[in-house]
C-alpha cells in the first residue's frame, strides 16, 4: 500500500549540498518538513530546513536520532557509507533504495548491471590489481580510461591512458584502490535524461538535455538536445529500463553518450542531477518537486516542457559575472556559498527562450 | 548610493505565514538567508527559514537582537505597531518604508493619498465617532460599507448597511473604533495589480489578474483578466503613481474595481498579495523573488507572463480536494499548516493554460 506523507511530515535528506537545498524547497511547496543530516557546518540545504542534524556517517546515535525524526529518508550524494545505511533503514524507508546505491556506487557492478538489461555501455574491464592490469589493457586496449570503481565524481579518481606505456602510472594514481578499465567511446555528444518513478510504478521522463563538461564538471545542459527523435525515444526507454529493473523510486540522472551506433549509457545517479535544473525555469513541475512526490508517495507531476532553456553552471568566480545576469531575463538559483573555490558549484543560470 | 546584499546575507521578516514562507523560498534563490520574526509558534515561514524569533511586537529585546542580525527588514502584513517600527528602523533598513506602511494601515488616510493622486475611489467620509455619522450617511447614502480605518483584512471590522436604518447597528458592530464610511461601487469585476519598485526607482508590474471573492477571502485569480488594452495600461499607470508617490521599494498589490467610468482603486497592499501567486508559475521571476530583488537592491526581474493561469486558493477543507488536484498538471503550493480551519488558507494551486 502507497503511503502518502501529509502535510508536516518530515522528510529526512542525507547530505546538505545545493541538492538537498533546492529539495528542501521543492518538499516545502508539498506542505512538507525536511531535516538534513550533514557532516559539514552550515550546510546550504540547511538556510531552507527545518531542522539540521551535523555529525559524521559513523555516529550512530546521532542517525538513530535522525532515523526516529522522520518519515522517509533519501539522499543527495551516492557515496553513504554501508553501516549508516544499515542502521537506518530500521527506521525509515529509504528512497530510492539499497539497490540503485549500491549499483550506482561502485563501476564495475553499474556496468555488468546495465549490460544485464541489454543496454549499450563503453568496454570496460576489471582491475582489482596490477596483475590484472596487463590483461585488461589487452582486452580493450589504448587510448582508455583507468577509474575507481567507487567514489568518484567530477572527474576525480580518474586517469586517462593515452598509451600503453601509460597504464602503470595510471594505476598508481588510483593508490591501490580497486579500478576498472573503460574503453574510449567515440561520440558526437553527451546527453542525460533525467527519469522519475513512483511508489506505484509509474514512470515519467524529462526530455532530454545536452551536456557540455569543463575539467570533468558540467558547464552547461541545454533543451532540447541535438537528437532524432527516434533517439529521443531510446532515450526514454533506456531511463525507464533502469528504474523499472531497480523497482526504484525517485528521480535518476541517466547520462548517455550519443553514438554513430546508438545510445551509449555512461553512468546513472541515483538522485537529482545537475543536468536537470533546467526543469526549474522549464517545466510546471521541476525534477526536485518530481522527487519528492516520488518519496511521498504523491502522484507523479507534470514534466511536460514550455520553453527552451539554457542552464549554466556558476563556478568558483562566475559568480563575478552575476551582475551582468541579474540586468538580463535569467533565471538565477545560488546556493548560499559566500566563499568562493576554483571548481565550486556556487549556483546556475536558466535562460529562457519561450517557445 | 545602492547597496546590494551579497550571497550570505540576512534578510529579516516581520511575520511568519505563507507569504513570508514564500519569501523565504525566492531569497534562497538569490543566495540569501531569512530570519523570521514571529509572536505565533511554528509559524509555516519557519519551515524554510534559517532563523525563527518566537517573540511578541512589545518584546523589545527579542526586537532589538533580531534587528541586529538582518540587514534589510521587509514584512509580510502591514499591521505593524507602530512602536516596533520606530526601534526596528535604527537598527536595518525597513523596505517598503513607512509611509507606504502609514498610508494603508489606515483606510482614511489611504484613500485621501488616492485621491491626492488623482486615482477615482469610492465615495467615503470620516467616522470618527458616532456623531460623524449621520452627516456621513447624508453625504453618502445607503447601500454604504462601514468599516474600521484600522486593522482590517479578510472582510472583518466591516458592516454593510443597506438602508439608512441600519447605520446605528452598523456603527455599534465596529465597537468604539474609528470608521470610514464607504458608498458601493457599481463594478462589473475586481482586478488587482501586482507592481515592483526597485532601490533605482525602476518600475516593473505583472500582468493584471482578475479576483472573485467568496465571504470576503480571495476565492480565485486568473490571468489574463477581462480588460480593454486602455483598462490594462491604466492599472500599470495606477500601479506606478502609486509606487512613485510613496518612494516605494518593493512588491506591492493594488486592488481595482473595473466600471463603465475607468478603474476605481479599492485599496493596495504594501506587500506580496494573494493575488499575484499565479506568478509561481506564470512568470519566470515570481512577485516573491521580485519583491526580494527590490529590497535587496538587485535589478528587478522579467515578470513577463508566459502562460494564462488560474490560481485557486485551498480553503479549510478544500485540502480534501487535494489528491485529486495532485493527480492533474496543476501547479499546488502548499503552507505547511496541519490544522484545517474553516475559512483557513491552507494552499493556493495554479492551473496553467499553455498558451
């Protein structure tokens, strides 16, 4: 049975980054509490909670106090450690569940999960050591990319092999963590889709965005992409495979490759995606509020798409350039980050072209 | 000399219900953080905001410390004591300022700055006390509205009296406080519009919205309202003497009766208005953000509207109606408030028209 969260309910975020802000804003329009569980101070997602719980992932008192406080728990990142996870799962259902975080989290089970469902993935091949180096780079080959198989993101835990000759100074980067070798995928461009799906199996879809990467961080996701609509269509199919095959719940980013040969899937993340901010200044109902009805049990939104739209990341001193944006008919999102990092998401810019 | 809050700063808001919830959501967006002050426990603003004063108006402490911590102070309902004002304004700027605050608190002395204007009004005349009222009743005639000049919203502190036999019973419902007399107006609808002043004294007003009330509450609004293209100029004209003449710096509602001899100024609202929630989803930057804008000293925000929309409010137990709006591709914002109460705004939905 469905159970729909009412109004005052709490729903209980792990992680307190612009993602979970910009839920906790979404869960407001729903009548809904948000507590945030984060091991950094003042958290951004915390200037728009109701309440903010900091310690560490290994402090079980503080996750049993947390699990007691709310509903329904999900999550903003995908690298939660296991025993946190153990623990609260006795008490409260996490969405989306252990199964896409645990595919998600680690590369090598991601990949044989989504050739298991007939779906297009870059060659790839296990190294869980420098014996099994030799063997791997024999199976794919040069030009390649070394990765961890867990913890990375934006780019990080990552080495490219141009050469043969490469390979050992790649692996020691990884500094002995268990990797995964992936072949180069040649491919016009990068696309996502970003897919929900209820707690009764319903699926809905965005239409999909291009994306354009910078030092391996999205700079821009624009709508509509450059596709045929029969791949537009694959687009979909492929998103809804996946949350189907995971009986998942909630919104997924699915980055895909766009190829002479078809749809290539890249990686899923089991949450909102950067790629899909867009949908906040481009649809009635944007991917967070999406995600949170999801969580709650609430009926699907409407996704449907009313504009074209431009988003741009602000990163480290774009935000120099706000002031220009403020004069124009942007979109502005910040996150409340006062210090500016090379390389930090500090917000985005929705441009609007009305269609 | 305009000062623009950067990414981390404070803004202070007398008031905690839906409109200030809302505020607190649209400063999120500009990065920045939201201190409420509020004399009711769990106010909904709470809910997003990053702090919550529980304190009474006379509570000069708990004014005092929260002055401190904001940088600008705004409000979310114009009935402010006066003597909070006088201690609150030495310690932040208040936006809108006071004689914007002074002019509508008071029904009499907001329709002589009306008409000082140059705006049409109903008839009125003073009722100071209960031997003022008979020369009102010769000047105006039956059907007349008596009403409080202070501390009136929603339809309370107000009679109507049909015939001139019904002044003493009217007069003895406002119970020994001051009144103004008011002739009906002979209008075919209500419309409101929604306007914005920045700290430049640049103008901006959204697209008129036309009301219907139901016992004196905001039942719907939907734009575009039924207007001439002349009727829609005037009400941004009106909309923009009246900005002008007060010095304005926000967001302000001004509500206006249609009639076959123009645009008759009912009364404004220093403040986001009721009326203008169709903007959530209609405009790319909402009356919420557009009033944060102004107040924060940023360049005021593209109001153009994009769809036709019609928000309804959800009224004590229309939250029963609620699965059924969730299921559709209306837009809902809820309050956050558990308790449903007769005559209670819970909600407001918008429904868009694609256009």
């Amino acid at each position: 049975m469905i159970k729909t969260l009412p109004v005052g309910a709490t729903i209980g975020i792990l992680g307190g980054g612009q993602l979970g802000r910009m839920l906790a804003v979404a869960a407001s329009r729903l009548g809904l509490r948000v507590h945030i569980f984060e091991p950094g101070a003042n958290p951004p997602a915390g200037d728009v909670s109701h309440r903010v719980t900091t310690a560490s992932y290994d402090d079980h008192a503080a996750l049993t106090a947390f699990g007691r406080s709310v509903d329904v728990i999900t999550y903003e990142f995908e690298n939660i450690p296991t025993s946190a996870l153990d623990l609260l799962e006795t008490l409260a259902p996490i969405h989306p569940g252990r199964q896409a975080l645990a595919t998600s989290q680690d590369r090598l089970t991601e990949k044989t999960f989504l050739q298991g469902l007939g779906l297009q993935t870059a060659p790839f091949a296990d190294v869980p050591d420098a014996i099994a180096l030799g063997a791997a780079m024999d199976s794919i080959g040069a030009p390649a990319i070394l990765k961890t198989r867990r913890m990375g993101y934006d780019g990080k835990g990552q080495a490219r092999i141009m050469v043969a000759a490469d390979a050992t100074a790649a692996f020691a980067d990884m500094q002995g963590a268990p990797a995964i070798l992936e072949g180069f995928v040649n491919f016009s461009h990068e696309i996502s889709i970003i897919g929900a799906r209820g707690q009764d199996g319903s699926v809905a879809c965005y239409d999909p965005g291009e994306n354009v990467h910078q030092s391996g961080i999205l700079r821009t996701t624009k709508v509509p992409a450059n596709l045929t609509a029969s791949q537009r269509t694959d687009a979909v199919l492929i998103a809804a495979r996946v949350l189907n095959a995971l009986d998942y719940v909630g919104v997924m980013g699915v980055e895909l490759f766009v190829t002479s040969t078809g749809l290539i899937v890249n990686e899923f993340a089991p949450r909102v995606h950067n790629s899909g901010h867009w949908t906040q200044n481009g649809c009635h109902i944007c991917q967070f509020e999406q995600h949170i009805r999801a969580i709650a049990g609430w009926p699907l939104g409407d996704g449907s798409r009313h504009a074209d739209v431009t988003m741009e990341n602000l990163i480290g001193d774009d935000m120099n350039k706000l002031v220009e944006y403020a004069k124009t008919d942007a979109a502005i999102h910040l996150y409340g980050k006062s210090d500016i990092k090379p390389g930090r998401k500090m917000g985005h810019v929705n441009r609007i072209v009305r269609t």
